[in-house]
C-alpha cells in the first residue's frame, strides 16, 4: 500500500523536473546567439514537452506491469 501512495509523488517530482527543464531549454533558446544551438534547444524542449505529456501517468504504469509479469 505505501508504494501505491508514494507513487504520485514520484510522478509529480518527475514532472517538476521535466518543466524546469523545459524552462532551462527555452531560456537557453533565447539567450543563443547562435542559430544551430536555437535549434537544438527548441527540439529538445519539445521532446520534454513531448515526454512531459504522454509519458509519466501511461508509460511508466505499463512498463511496471509489464516487468511483473
């Protein structure tokens, strides 16, 4: 029962961690002077955001079941 409660909390961490790096991306996106480093951090904040969304409550439950079976 007390991994069942924790669980959401871990997921909420994630979470937390995933903006903050959305947020460090998108700065990095501005503050660049440089056109090829623009790119990188805007794809790669889309892939956050991308993982952010779909990843954490879906994924995560289903690799779990997955490995206890």
């Amino acid at each position: 029962m007390e991994a069942k409660s924790q669980r959401p909390k871990e997921q909420e961490g994630t979470i937390s961690v995933l903006n903050a790096a959305i947020e460090a991306m998108n700065l990095a996106k501005e503050l660049s002077s440089v056109t090829p480093a623009k790119a990188v951090f805007g794809s790669v904040s889309v892939i956050l955001t991308m993982t952010r969304v779909c990843f954490p409550p879906i994924c995560v439950d289903r690799v779990r079941a997955e490995v206890h079976l």
